[in-house]
C-alpha cells in the first residue's frame, strides 16, 4: 500500500494516517486541501483495484505456482490492458486472465465487471453538470488523474442524458399513499419557452415533497387536470382532508374542482391578489394601497378581515373600477386560512405561494445557463433532475406543529361535503 508522507521544513518526514489525512490541515483554502486528499487517494484506489483483481484470480486458479487450490480446471492465462472507473475517472489498468482449460474458454473476472460499471461515476459527476460545469469543458476541469481517459464531451453528454433519465423514471413513478400529504401547492412558471405547472405536497410532519409537473403553454384546465389526475393514479387522496395553494389561476381552480369537488378548500395567494388590485392603480397610490390590502389580508379573524376588504372595495369602486373588481373576484378563497380558524398557526407559510417560488428560484439556478432545449425529453429530464436535486435540502414549514389541525378541519369539510 502507497503510504502518504507529511513534510515539514526543518524536520523529518513523518508517515500520516488515513484518519488524520481525513483531517489535514484546518487552515488555508478548503478546496486545494480537498484536491490534494483525493490526488493521494485515488493512487491508494487503483492499488486496491489491483489487489482485488488478483484476490479473485487466488480464488479461482489458487496461490501463484501452488500445485493446490483454486477451482479445478481454471489456469491463469496472462494478462490484458483494461480500464477501471475511480469516482468518474475512467483509468487504465493491467488485468489478469482465468482460461478454463476442460471448456476451452475464458472465464471472466467479477470484480473486474463491477469495476467496470459507470453507475456510481454517473451519479459523481451529476451534480457538478446540474450546479453548471458544461460537458465541453468537464475534462479539463476534473481529470484527477494523468492516466485518465474517456472523458470527453460526449461521453459526459451520454452519461449525464443516463443519470438524467433514471431521475425523471423516478419522480413520475413516485408512489404517493404513504406520504399523507395534507397540502398541495400548485403554480405555473415559465421555463425557457414554454410553461411548467409543479406540484409541490407538504406532509402532516411539514415536509415538502415534490409530486410531479406538467409541461404548458399556460396554467390551462387540460393541462392542470391531466397533471392532478395523475397524481391520483399514483396515491395521492384527499379522503383525510388537503387543503390547496394556488396562485389564483382559473385553469388551476377549474382542475382541482374536476378532479376533488367544488367544495375542495382552496387558498388563493394573498400576494397575487395584491398585485392584481394595485396594478390597475397609478404608481403614486400603489404603495399605501398595497399596505392597507396586506394589513386587512392578514387580520386573523374571518369576519374582520372580509369587512376591512369590503370597506376596502367601497373606496376603489369609487376610484377604480377595474381594481375594485379585481378584489372581488376569488375573495373568499384568500380568506380560506381564516374560515379554517388557522391563520394564526399556519398563515406563514400557506397564505402565499412563496413555498413553490423558492423552488422554483433554485430550479432556475440549477437549469438556467442552458440556452438551447433540443426537444421536450431534454426539458423534462433537467427539471426533474433539478427537482430531485433540490428536495433534499428543504426545510420544513413553517407551524408545521400545526398541521395535525388542518388535517382535521379539512376532513371534517371533506366529510360535509361527502354528506
């Protein structure tokens, strides 16, 4: 085994640790430490490529020039030139062979095969194409080693289009029954030149779980029923009561009505409706008015709430008619957090749709240096790649303590309506 030397000036050479090269040097620049422990630990990697590649040869022709053991019939037969994946480096090697002499054919090498597999290579080197390394330029940038080979831009292209693929399979095939999913946030946002409708679940123990999206030109009923639908096939119920987040598209609030009922609760964005009303406003007036929107929205209590936005409609049905009826439209359903009674405990995070604009801001991160989308397949295999990428690193809602409640109060409206 290649040991690993520390070399101070003025002193000895001392042997390190594989334990204390794990934590070699805590000062000076965290990435020139982390290359040089994997320049020191891919030579340890291919020495134990090598030696159990002739652990297995042992085992089946016996100890070198050994009269004993081994598998009768198998017989060493020289060696060949191969090549082996070390993280996502593809290194030449030197392989023994096994000939079986009563068949009259060679017998290959397990470990060798294992070795050869690109799997593990194609979920390495994954996240640096999601975070922005180009496949044109990832052999320059991440050749660890001299002898490395095979990484060109098409090789990484092929790998990445594999890796790409398998996490798309797994968001449209994630079953969805064991989840209990208590909430669902629904928008449109546009992506490239097109338009994709997310669905983003929140579970009884506040977190958030990424349920599937649609490709559209716009947040249309098809589309948006299609994509519900099929969150239905996969397990998702609203038998225990679920409550919806949207950001009041009618295509959306059409969809949910198809497919669970009119009496489903809806909660439309409170931000959204703001912005609708003050944008028929001149900019002077925009600000106090949006104020004045946020403070009645906002006020815990169903009743005052609805009466400060209806003395609120008196005065722009005066001012602005357009505005006047903006507000109007879908009212109620910005006040559904109040009808529940859980404002308080769960207005944070459910009285807007900011919980699906945060992930769609770090999808955008993750998808927005791509210039050109060849086709369709490319889109959907990025989003859900992004998607799956992101999930991990979610955090909880906010009152998430809370959502035993709504998923009793939304249960007892989904029994009514049952009734």
């Amino acid at each position: 085994m290649r040991s690993v030397v520390q070399i101070r000036k003025g002193r000895k050479p001392k042997d390190v640790s594989r334990d204390r090269l794990a934590g070699v040097a805590v000062d000076g620049d965290l990435r020139r430490q982390r290359v040089a422990m994997i320049q020191a630990l891919i030579p340890m990697g291919l020495e134990k490529v090598q030696e159990e590649l002739l652990r297995e040869l042992e085992d089946l022709t016996g100890p070198r020039y050994a009269r004993e053991g081994g598998v009768e019939g198998l017989v060493r037969w020289g060696s060949q030139g191969g090549s082996v994946y070390l993280l996502d480096q593809k290194v030449s090697v030197t392989v023994p062979r096994v000939r079986d002499q009563r068949r009259g054919q060679e017998v290959p090498l397990e470990s060798y095969q294992m070795f050869q597999s690109p799997a593990s290579a194609d979920r390495s080197f994954f996240g640096r194409i999601l975070a922005g390394l180009s496949c044109r330029d990832y052999e320059r940038t991440c050749r660890l080693d001299p002898e490395s080979f095979g990484l060109s831009a098409s090789t990484v292209s092929r790998r990445f289009i594999t890796a790409s693929a398998a996490k798309l399979r797994e968001l449209q095939e994630r079953r969805l029954e064991g989840m209990e999913i208590v909430a669902v946030f629904l928008d449109g946002k546009a992506f490239a030149t097109e338009m994709v409708v997310l669905a983003v679940g929140i579970t009884v123990q506040g977190e958030k779980k990424l349920l599937g999206f649609t490709q559209t030109t716009t947040e249309n009923e098809v589309a948006c029923r299609d994509l519900l639908r099929d969150l239905v096939e996969r397990g998702l119920s609203t038998e225990e009561g679920m409550l919806f987040v949207i950001d009041g598209g009618k295509g959306l609030r059409k969809a949910i009505s198809t497919v669970f009922g009119r009496k489903t609760p809806v909660q439309r964005c409170q931000w959204h409706k703001r912005e609708n009303v003050v944008s028929y406003l001149p900019k002077s007036r925009q600000a106090s008015m949006r104020k004045r929107l946020q403070r009645a929205q906002e006020e815990p209590d169903y009743e005052k709430a609805k009466a400060a936005l209806m003395k609120i409609h008196g005065e722009l049905a005066v001012e602005n008619e357009s505005a006047a009826r903006s507000l109007l439209e879908g009212l109620e359903e910005t006040l559904t957090l109040q009808k529940l009674g859980l404002f308080r405990e769960l207005g944070r995070s459910f009285k807007t749709t900011n919980v699906i604009e945060s992930i769609q801001g770090g999808i955008g991160q993750r998808t927005d240096k791509v210039d050109h989308w060849k086709n369709s397949n490319q889109l959907h295999r990025w989003y859900a790649s992004a998607l799956l990428e992101i999930e991990p690193r979610l955090r909880k809602v906010c009152g998430y303590k809370h959502l035993y409640k709504l998923r009793q109060v939304t249960g007892q409206t989904d029994q009514a309506k049952a009734a």
